[in-house]
C-alpha cells in the first residue's frame, strides 16, 4: 500500500513538473482536477480494503485488547494522512488554477 502510494504522489510530482509551463495558451487544467479525483478515489478504496483485510485478520486471531487499540489507531492515523495529504494535493492544482486565471487576466487574454 506504501508503495503505491509513494508511486502516485512520486507520478503526480513528475507530471506536475513536466506539465506545461502557466503560459496562458488556453491551458486547462479540468483533466488535471479529473485524473487527481480519480487517482485518490483509488487510493481511499485501497486504504479501505487494507482496512478491512486488517480488521478480518484480527478477528480470526487471539489478540489482545491493546493489540486491537493498537491498530485500531494505527488505521486512524492512516486515514488522517491520507485525507491530508489528498487535500494537500487538491489545493495544490487549485492554487494553479487560481495563477494560471491571474496570469491570464493580466495578459489580457
């Protein structure tokens, strides 16, 4: 799961890198907004299916109060993460977005 994480933050840096410079040339960035959706729709599916594979194995074990605390937190953590780190990621391309307007605005196109 980490790494494919890794890889799709790793994928997103490279694209956004890569990407065309904010010249103004009619740039849109709505494909941007609905691959990012897409890709984090994926991610919070995988998180869940982890989630659940993990709460099954748990259930099928003798484990003590405080293992299942344990993880139970553990699991917390991960989803807080991930919902950071999506968000971070969301703001990101609004605040293109957002330039790319400003930048066309004063070039007057």
């Amino acid at each position: 799961m980490r790494k494919s994480l890794i890889w799709a933050l790793a994928s997103f840096g490279a694209a956004l890198c890569l990407s065309p410079p904010l010249a103004g040339q009619g740039y849109d960035l709505r494909p941007e907004l609905k691959e990012l959706k897409q890709k984090q729709k994926e991610e919070r599916n995988a998180l869940k299916l982890e989630e659940k594979y993990r709460r099954q194995s748990l259930k099928g074990q003798n484990v003590s109060r405080s293992e299942r605390i344990r993880v139970k937190h553990e699991m917390a953590q991960q989803r807080r993460d991930l919902r950071t780190r999506q968000k971070d990621a969301l703001t990101v391309l609004k605040d293109r977005r957002r330039q790319l307007k400003e930048y066309q605005k004063q070039s007057g196109r």
